[in-house]
C-alpha cells in the first residue's frame, strides 16, 4: 500500500486495528506525514464529491468512469495545499496525542525468581561493646560470608577448656581484636561436633582458628593461647583485602522493600546476591506495570484512572510508576486511553 494509499485509508477508517496503531505510532514521529493527513482531511471536507464514500447503496453499484479521475484531481488539491502549509509562517497541523512509555516494556515479560539471601545481612555484625558476636549454625555463616565478601573465621572450643574460657572472657573483649574481626563472618564450633568440611582441615589440639574464603577453601589456622597482642595481628593478617562495609550491606538488604532503591541496589550493591534480589524486584514491576497497563486499556476512563493512580503508589520510585502517571495523566486531560508508544 502506497502511502497516499495509507492516509486515504486511515482517514476513512478502512485501515484495520493494528495497522491503524502502527500508522498512528508514524505520526507522532513524522510531522510531514501528520501535515499530509490533515490537508487530506481538508480536502475531503472541502470536495466530497471528489473522493467516493467507503460505503455505497445497492443501487449505485454500476462502475463509474469519472471516480479515477476525480481521485487525481483530489491528490492535486492535497498538494497543493501541502505547499499551503508549508509556506512561511504556516502553522502545521497538530499530530494526534501520543504517550511515549520510557520502561513499561511493550511485549509481555516473565518475572525472574527472587534469590534468597540470608536475612542476616540486614544487621549482623561481627563484634560490640560485650566482644565478639559467633554464629553457630555453619550453613548459615556460610551464606552469610558468600553474600558478603568475606571470609569465615572458625573458633573451634570444646566448653570446658580453659584456654577457649580465657579467649572469651579476655581476648575477644578487646577493641583492636574487634576491629580485626570486622573483616570476617564468625562461626562457634564445638570440637565434639564438628561439620565435616571443617574436621577436614582441623589442626591438633584446640582452640584453634580456622579461615576459609568465601568459597569454602581453607587458608589459615591457628592454635593455642595467644594474647589480644598477637591475636589481632594475625586476623589482619588473614581477612581479605576491603570487604564492603557492614553498613552498606544492612543498608543495601533493607531497601529490597523500597522500590525508589531498587535501581540503585542492583546497579551498585557490592554484594552480587542483593544485586540479583533488586533485578527481580525490577522485573517483577515491570510484569505488574505492563498488567495494569493492559487492564487500564480495557477499563472506562474513570476506571483506568483509579487503577494507575493505586499501581503508580505501589511502584513509587521505578521507572515503570513514572510511565503509568503519564497515561494517567492523559486520560484526565482527554478523557480516552492514548496511543502508546514504547521506547
């Protein structure tokens, strides 16, 4: 179909709905083809007996010669009145009202599962004012330590020893061995009951101080009693080099339930699992804004206005929110859904 062909189409309402979307989506873009529209329109309004109805009566079917000919003379009006608007100081035609959606994407979209990630990371630390905080559930200190950057430090006691009592009442109180600790997840083993993973690499004698990077490969250890004064050296020694701060994580893993921060955490966070936990808080909107979308399409204005208006406070602060107060927006100001455009 020729263009000609395409605006005698859309303007006799012959084109059909997806055809008529596209065409519609070209005019908020082409303002040459939004002029040639509109003189078209012109035209048929100023000579209607010079473009046939797109309905005809029983009677009137025979063929007629002149209807070529009269078409011919209607394209030679259209651009003649083209150059009319296109002389200087002419005001173009105004194109159809279209609202470009920026993320709201425009085919359907699967939501991505949502990866756990170990609740801890919203406010464990490693030590405080009454010393060193031990887990003791080494499934969880191993996630933890995966999902922070960090390595585990494993103190492996046996409750009646009297060196273990001592590095509890004494070593683990100071603040220098607390400051060394920050670097580490910790994790209190008894000797009596030790996971597999950590008998392995288990030194003689205890207490003794087992490291394992983050992938669960043993480093370093240490045995015996040892002061504050040697004890602290050898954690700096051990930790890894600028693990993300404690409070940057509990940061990044309690905006998981602030949609404004979504972006920012799965851009930047440093820890990977909180990233992928934010991407799908991400995409799960999207699959909702699309919905609503849809479901505003179908509805009365009044209707469409009440459901964007709720989703657009649901999604508050993503880009999907901002692209649903622009459909919004529209109906208020003409009382029917828009043409959507997605960018």
């Amino acid at each position: 179909m020729s263009r000609l062909e395409r605006i005698r189409a859309y303007v006799d309402g012959t084109l059909l709905p997806p055809e008529r979307n596209a065409f519609e989506a070209s005019l908020a873009r082409d303002g040459e083809l939004a002029r040639d529209v509109e003189t078209y329109r012109l035209v048929v309004a100023a000579t209607p007996e010079a473009v046939p109805s797109r309905t005809t009566r029983f009677e009137d079917l025979r063929p007629r010669r002149r209807v070529p000919l009269l078409v011919a003379a209607a394209l030679l009006l259209a651009s003649a009145a083209t150059l009319w608007f296109q002389r200087p100081g002419a005001e173009p035609p105004s194109p159809p009202p279209v609202v470009r959606l920026a993320a709201i994407p425009a085919r359907a979209v699967e939501p991505i599962e949502t990866p756990d990630w170990p609740r801890a990371l919203l406010d464990y630390v490693p030590s405080g004012p009454d010393g060193l905080h031990w887990l003791t559930d080494d499934r969880a200190a191993e996630e933890l330590a995966a999902a922070s950057g960090r390595r585990l430090l494993v103190f492996v006691h046996h409750k009646q020893c009297p060196y273990c009592l001592a590095y509890e009442k004494q070593v683990f109180r100071d603040p220098a061995v607390g400051a060394a600790a920050d670097a580490f997840v910790l994790l209190k083993l008894d000797v009596e009951r030790l996971p597999a993973w950590a008998a392995r690499h288990m030194p003689k004698g205890w207490p003794a101080f087992l490291v394992f990077d983050r992938n669960a490969r043993h480093l370093d250890d240490l045995t015996g009693r040892h002061d504050a004064a040697r004890f602290a050296p050898w954690l700096r020694r051990a930790a890894s080099a600028s693990p993300p701060a404690w409070t940057r994580l509990h940061s990044d893993a309690r905006g998981l339930t602030d949609p404004e921060r979504w972006q920012e955490i799965a851009r930047t966070s440093p820890s990977e699992v909180l990233r992928a936990a934010a991407a799908s808080c991400l995409q799960h909107a999207a699959v909702r804004a699309r919905g609503v979308l849809e479901d505003a399409r179908a509805a009365s204005p009044a209707v469409a206005k009440s459901v964007l208006a709720t989703a657009e406070d649901e999604l508050r602060g993503t880009p999907y929110a901002a692209d649903l107060a622009r459909v919004r927006r529209h109906i208020e100001a003409h009382g029917a859904f828009p043409t959507v455009v997605h960018e």
